[in-house]
C-alpha cells in the first residue's frame, strides 16, 4: 500500500535523531523523500473545532435528576439515545430498567432548529 511506503520512509528518515519538540516531525516528513518531498503542515489550537460553544452541542447537558437528591451524572452507568432524539439512562447494569433522561424538550428543539437553519 501507499502509506507503507510513506510509513516506511519516514521511519528510515527518523533513525537516529532525536525529537525535541512535535515541530521536528515536521522537518522529518518533509525530508523523507528527495525527489517529491512530502507536504506536512504543522497544525496550531485554530485548525481545530472548539466543541465547547452551544452551537456544536447536539443534546442539551446530561443531567439525570433537577433537583438535589437525585441521580448525578457520575451515577450513570448506560445512556441510550432513541430514535426519537430522545435519551434514556441506567443507573445500574443488573437491572434491565431504563429512564428516560428528564429534558427541556422545547429549549431542545429550538437549539436543534436554529443549528439546521445556521448550517445552511
């Protein structure tokens, strides 16, 4: 296969250097082969998706119990999510018994609503 010979080239490129920082993989792609270098591109915190927004967040916080007393998430042990975007949880894998996770099915829905409307 193409990347074993890729793999392949850029070991025989690493032997007996010495990595200081991710940077030098970099130079070491690059300079596996003579001909037709290699492109590698050294990626930075921008390139990446911030999941942390709400508009990336599909389901709302998974919370098993609204008030004190109840479930928290570290008790869960199982989610399932429904074909109706629906989630339900177990708080023990003996039991065959599944709970349907408390939401705001409406503050849902419009968050779902407004990301399909913000996609297009």
């Amino acid at each position: 296969m193409e990347c074993d010979s890729v793999h392949a080239a850029i070991e025989c490129q690493l032997k007996n250097k010495i990595i200081s920082v991710p940077q030098d993989y970099v130079k070491v792609c690059e300079d596996a082969r003579f001909k037709q270098p290699y492109v590698a591109i050294y990626l930075d915190h921008d390139f990446f998706t911030d999941y942390s927004g709400k508009k990336h967040q599909q389901y709302p916080p998974i919370r098993s119990g609204l008030k004190t007393g109840d479930p928290c998430v570290t008790n869960l042990r199982a989610l399932r999510y429904n074909p109706g975007r629906t989630m339900s949880f177990k708080l023990d894998h003996r039991t065959g018994e599944w709970k349907e996770l408390p939401q705001n099915r409406k503050l849902w829905l419009t968050q779902n609503f407004l990301s399909c409307i913000l996609k297009d």
